[in-house]
C-alpha cells in the first residue's frame, strides 16, 4: 500500500479503517519530519507489520526501513498496541537521524 510516493506500508491490509487513519497520520507526520531534516537526501520510507504468533495474536512486530541517499536506516520494535508499536519505531528511527 503506498501512501504517498515515497512511502510504503506492507503488511496492512487487515488493519481497520478507522484504525488506519491514525497510523497513516503517525506515519506521515514522521516521514514529513524526516523529508524536513535530511532534505533531498530523504528517498523512501517502507513500514512492515507482522503479526507475532500468526494473524490471532494481538502482538504486533513492526520494522521501518528509511532509504537514504547516504546510508540506510532501521529500526524494529515488538508491542501489543498497534499505535505505540509504530510511534515507538518511528522515535527510533528518528533518533538515529537526528544524531
């Protein structure tokens, strides 16, 4: 699913609808904030969800790759809650770029 031209979420497609508006917010305001700071060296952000444990399980393992110009950046995190799973790996990842 692409959300924007320059960002990728995999693995979605069971999420609710409601539920998606808010995480593509998330995800927006982050890759925004990204695009801001490293200018045109920012080229793709790609988020991944799986489910731990298989589709039943309500924990949630994303990973977000932010391609760069530069170098690559990743970040992975494990949580029962959808929401602070992906707030939790977008602050890593910022983290790293912010250095």
């Amino acid at each position: 699913m692409e959300l924007g031209g320059n960002i990728e979420l995999v693995g979605f497609n069971d999420v609710d609808i409601s539920e998606m508006i808010v995480l593509k917010k998330i995800i927006g305001n982050y890759a925004r904030k990204f695009s801001d700071h490293m200018h045109d060296d920012y080229e793709r952000l790609i988020v991944d969800m799986k489910h731990v444990h298989g589709k039943s399980s309500s924990k949630f393992q994303i990973q977000a790759k932010l391609s760069t110009k530069g170098k690559p950046y990743s970040a992975e995190v494990t949580e029962n809650n959808l929401f602070v799973c992906i707030a939790d790996v977008m602050k890593k990842l910022e983290a790293q770029i912010m250095k």
